[in-house]
C-alpha cells in the first residue's frame, strides 16, 4: 500500500477570514460568511474551495483515464456548483453537481468518452470520500 500526505495550514488573520498555506504553493485568502452564505462571495469560502477540490480531483481522474484509453482530447472546462441547505438554523452542503465539457479530436468517440467519465465518477478520491450526492452531467462536443 501507497500512502501520500498533503499538508495545508491555516491562519487565522481577522473576523471569519485567514489564509491557506502549502509548501511550494500560492496562498489563498478564505473567508467565511458571518450571517448568510450570500454575503462577502469576493473571497473564497469553504464551499467554493470543496467545490473546487472536488472538480478539479474529477477532472485529473478523468484525463488519467481517458489518456490510458487512448481518448483524444482538446480541451476539458467545467462549471462546478455546490448546493447548501439551512435546516434547524444550520446550514449543510447537500450536493454537489458537475458539468464537464470535453471536446474531443474525434466526434466517433463518444461512447469510450462516456465510458471514462463514468469511470472516473467512481475512480475519483475526493468523490468518494464525501457522503453526498454528487451529479456528473457532461457535454462532449
């Protein structure tokens, strides 16, 4: 067995804001909203950066896999959209949907595209790591 380790830090800098920290990367400005998730959305907050992590993760999965199977392609762009819910005054991530567009080289590929994404929606760590729904509906052009 393989393990790998990530280390991120975190400092507390004023009201609900700080900074995200990893050795030989770029910080990050988090905030989180005070009153309403609506507030304050010029700064990255939890739910973006889950968001984030978990499409990102889907995408790197699903270009492993489809260079492994000899899948050609152009370009790959999603929009990642993360759902809250406030229930007995707390608010809870629900779901999480993904919308990937993947243009191919070869318009005849778009079943074995399907069969990596579909692959890739169980191969993905960070997808299998949460208990919530997550959606995958993609576009292949």
């Amino acid at each position: 067995m393989e393990e790998y380790f990530y280390e991120i830090d975190l400092s507390w800098k004023s009201e609900k804001a700080g900074f995200l920290t990893s050795h030989g990367v770029d910080e990050i400005k988090v905030f989180s909203p005070i009153e309403t998730p609506t507030e304050k959305k010029n700064q990255w907050t939890p739910e973006q950066l889950l968001g984030a992590s978990v499409s990102s993760c889907f995408m790197t999965t699903f270009l492993e896999i489809a260079e492994k199977n000899n899948l050609e392609v152009i370009s790959y762009q999603s929009q990642c959209f993360v759902k809250l819910e406030k229930r007995a005054e707390k608010f809870t991530t629900e779901e999480i949907l993904i919308r990937p567009i993947v243009k191919l080289k070869n318009n005849s590929s778009f079943l074995l595209a399907q069969r990596c994404l579909d692959e890739a929606e169980t191969a993905c760590p960070s997808r299998r790591a949460l208990k919530i729904n997550i959606e995958i509906h993609p576009i292949f052009e």
